[in-house]
C-alpha cells in the first residue's frame, strides 16, 4: 500500500472527480472500509467543466494550500470534448507538465497521474482515437516528472471491449463522459490497485 497513516490525497480534476456518489466517494469508502487504520483523509477539489487550463489557474488555493500528501489529478476529457473551446493536445501536455513542475516544486505529495477515461462506449470511434493522442501525452508527462500513471482510459477500453457485442446498455456512463455507478467502481477500483490497495487480501497464486 503506497498511503500511509494519516496522510491526506487531494482529488484534483473536473466533474468526473467532482461527482458525488462517483470514484472519489467510492475511494474514500473502501479506505475506510479495508484500510480504516490509516485513516486517510480524502479531498474532492472536482470541479465541472475544468480543463488543465483551469486547474493550472486554482492549483495554489485547491491544492498547494491543502497541504496535501498526495495529489491524484483527472484531467484531459473536456480539454478534448469541447472542441473550439477545449485546449489542443500540444497545449495540453504543455500545460500538464507545468501544473506537475508546480506541484513538485511548491509541495512534498506524491503524485497519481489518472489517464482520461473515455469520450463514448465505442472504443473505435473517432472521439476516442483523438482521445488517446490526450492519454499518450499524460503518460509522456507522468513517465518524465517519474509520477505514479493510472490508467484509467487502458480498464475503461478493455472493459468495453470486453463487453462489445452483449448489450445495447451503457456500460460506465451516463452520457458517454460522466461515470454511472459501474464506471465510479472501475475507475476507483483502477486507482485503488495503482496504489496498491488490494494485495494484503488475495491469496497469492501457485
């Protein structure tokens, strides 16, 4: 396990993180639950409709202020899905490489670097084409300031090709973008195990 007693993670993203009941809840939850020792403190700083952009411009009140252990940052779907308003992917990765030298250098957290999650449940189609040029970028970012990568978008697309074919249902989303409670657990579940949740539970393999 990566968190140790008393430490405090700041949640940073926009509404996917933001949601509540969503993955963060579903986080705090099951450290309660497995890991109520620890007794983790969990800071949701979601807020809706945020882009890098948009945490670069509240990372000192959000998170540097919170003081915080850890740091997990959720960004890259909006930055894509609003289009003429969103930020280019050159711009994009310009600007999360900043926010990590800022928080590396203004803060002692660790950092857990979520990749984006999906843009719809086709995992063919063009969105999510476009959408992994976003997740490559975050993984460029996270393997050169040597954070913790999440991948998110990697048990999102797998999952959905999993179930291709089997049910007209929505499988993690809503809309195609904000989590139903099935894409809440996958995501927190993904994070969890990143950080290394999980491992004093199962029997080890023979």
């Amino acid at each position: 396990m990566l968190l140790n007693q008393g430490d405090r993670v700041v949640f940073f993203g926009d509404s996917i993180t933001q949601a509540h009941p969503g993955y963060v809840s579903f986080i705090g939850d099951m450290l309660k639950s497995l890991y109520a020792e620890l007794q983790i403190e969990v800071i949701n700083k979601g807020v809706g409709g945020d882009k890098v952009t948009s945490l670069l411009a509240r990372v000192e009140r959000d998170v540097i202020a919170e003081d915080p252990d850890w740091v997990s940052i959720s960004i890259g779907i909006n930055d894509l899905w609003h289009g003429e308003n969103g930020v280019p992917l050159g711009e994009y990765e310009e600007k999360l490489d900043e926010l990590i030298r800022i928080l590396k250098a203004r803060t002692s957290a660790a950092i857990l670097l979520c990749t984006p999650s999906v843009l719809n449940e086709d995992p063919d189609s063009d969105e999510n084409a476009k959408l992994k040029g976003y997740v490559e970028a975050s993984e460029r970012v996270g393997a050169k300031h040597h954070v913790t990568i999440v991948p998110i978008h990697h048990a999102f697309i797998r999952g959905l090709r999993r179930a291709r074919g089997t049910t007209d249902k929505a499988l993690f989303t809503t809309d195609g973008v904000h989590l139903n409670p099935a894409g809440a657990a996958l995501f927190g579940t993904t994070w969890l195990k990143r950080a290394g949740a999980f491992e004093d539970l199962l029997p080890k393999t023979i």
